[in-house]
C-alpha cells in the first residue's frame, strides 16, 4: 500500500483495464477503482503517488472525491481524464489545487508523461514535508540559552559579542554553538542560515 502508484479510478472496466495495462507496460506502478466512493474508503494517509479521476461516474463524481480527499489533508497530486464537455468542471478543480487535466480521447505517451511528472511531484513534496518535520524536531531538541545563541549567530554575531550580550564566558559561547551546529546537523553558520532559510520561502 506504501509503494508509490498512479491510482486510477474509473467506473468504465474496459478504460480501467486499459489504464492498467498501459501504466505497468511502461514500468509504472498502477492499481484500480471502481469507483470513487472505493477509493475513498481504502484511502490513507500512507498512499503515495498520484490520482488519476474520471469527472463523471454514478455516485460520487471525480470533482467531489478529490474534494472529499482534500478536506481529509490528503496531498497526493490529481490528475482528471475528462470529456469534451467536463472541461469546466477540470478547470475549476484546477482552481482548488488539482494538478492537471487530460481530455480524452487521450495521447498515451503524453498522459503516461503527465503521470510520471505527478509522481515526482508527490515524492518531492513528501521529502520536503520530511526534511521540516525533522528540522522541526531538530530546532525542538535545544535549549533555551542555545536559542539565544543561535539567534545571535543567525544575526552575523561574533562570539566575544554574544558573550557580553549573554553575561557569559566566550568558551561558553562556543560550547552552545558547536552543540547547535550538531543538533541541526550543519558546520557553519553560513549553513545553518541556509537551512533555515530553505525551511521557511518566503510567502507570496
């Protein structure tokens, strides 16, 4: 179940089967729904890759169960196959953050390339919601008089500086400091700014 896959999820056995075909003949890892109300039910916060929706199946259609799994905080990227006329709808999906949109009848080797481009985008996400769920960890892990001290190397400080600031020896300064740099896993200040920095883009 952890392993990543496109999951396709389509009322239409002959479309299903034909997806599934397509995607493990090109060596990409694909598993099937019958419809989105099952996908819904079997989906956890484990599943890795991609969602590949057709718009309209009876029952639940593939616009409500991307939102259903949206309002669940599932960050998976979504891809609709869509006919002619269910352009509007995709496109409105694509408002709320889905990731793309596919007409049909289909290219096979463009939607097998959208796929692919959807998984990376997944795995990628994931590993930066790692490295900040670590780096959080990290951060987590120091004491009160390390903040202090990182704050000031953060600023540009020199260790003379920080310790009359703080009232304490300069060895002390650098006993905090070499202790910072381990905890957050760096060997310079100039990294540590960088890693931080990297953790926290600025907000458009």
């Amino acid at each position: 179940m952890n392993t990543p896959a496109v999951h396709i999820v389509d009322d239409d056995d002959a479309i299903r089967d034909a997806l599934l075909w397509l995607f493990q003949s090109r060596g990409v890892n694909a598993r099937a729904w019958n419809s989105a109300e099952s996908m819904l039910a079997a989906c956890t916060d484990a599943m890795r890759g991609c969602l590949l929706l057709d718009v309209r199946m009876p029952g639940m259609s593939g616009p409500e169960l991307f939102d259903r799994l949206a309002g669940r905080g599932c960050a998976m990227p979504v891809i609709f196959l869509t006919g002619h006329g269910d352009v509007p709808l995709a496109v409105a999906a694509l408002k709320k953050g889905a990731c793309d949109f596919i007409e049909k009848p289909f290219n096979d080797n463009e939607l097998v390339d959208r796929v692919i481009e959807a998984l990376a985008l997944d795995a990628s996400r994931r590993a930066a919601r790692e490295s900040e769920a670590g780096l959080a960890a990290r951060l987590a892990s120091l004491t009160a008089r390390e903040r202090e001290v990182m704050e000031r190397v953060l600023a540009g400080k020199y260790n003379k500086v920080i310790a009359d600031e703080l009232g304490i020896a300069m060895r002390t300064v650098e006993v905090h400091r070499s202790r910072i740099f381990e905890k957050l896993g760096v060997r310079s200040a100039v990294e540590l700014t960088q890693r931080l920095h990297r953790a926290s883009p600025p907000r458009a």
